[in-house]
C-alpha cells in the first residue's frame, strides 16, 4: 500500500466511524448473531462512548485510531510522511514472531474477559 492509499484509506475509515458513532446507529454483531458469544471487539464503541465498566478495553486503540486524521491532515499539507512511516514502523513490527504471538494472545485474552462479563 502506498502512503497516498493508505492515507485515503485512515480518512474514510475515520470519517465512516465519526459518523457511526454521532448518528447513534446501532448494528447487530453478525458474528454474535451467529454463534451466540461475542466477538473479540465487543463492546468497542460502549468504551469509546464512555462506558468504561461494559466496555471493551480495545476501545483505546480504536479511540486513538481516531486522531489518525489529524496527522494524516497534517501530512497531507506539510507534504510529509509521518503516518505512513509510523505505519511501516508497526507493520514491520507486528510481523515479529514475539509480537505477533502476544498480540494474539491479548486479544484471546481479552476475548475471554469479554465472554465471561457476558457483553
């Protein structure tokens, strides 16, 4: 992906989420239509809302995710690439055994506690 995909891609990706969450839409989780348990990011948007006690603690990274734009913006003008850089930085990151298996493993982790607060 290159910087000027990747940043159209954080833009819309933001913008569809604003806007999710100041029109109060609400979607039923497909995957807990499904199986009966949820998913792995249930109770997101309660914790990006401020429910801090039913929320999902994944939140923070979607909630961050979501000052994506102001540097996107930023870069966009200065003719920078700071995010795209950043990006690559994670990327190569995340593609680190070690990492990989705990990144995983927080999730599963966190999936768990998701199940057993009953979200």
């Amino acid at each position: 992906m290159n910087r000027l995909q990747l940043y159209r891609t954080l833009l819309v990706a933001c913008v569809v989420g604003f806007i999710y969450l100041l029109t109060g839409a609400s979607f039923t989780c497909f995957f807990k239509s499904i199986t009966g348990i949820p998913c792995p990011a249930c109770g997101t948007t309660r914790f990006i809302q401020g429910d801090y006690t039913q929320g999902n603690p994944l939140g923070i990274f979607v909630g961050a995710a979501f000052l994506l734009p102001l540097g996107v913006i930023f870069d966009l003008i200065s003719r920078g690439d700071h995010v795209f850089r950043a990006y690559l930085w994670v990327e190569k990151k995340c593609r680190q055994p070690f990492i990989a298996i705990l990144l995983i493993a927080l999730v599963l982790l966190n999936w768990v506690w998701t199940i057993y607060k009953g979200l």
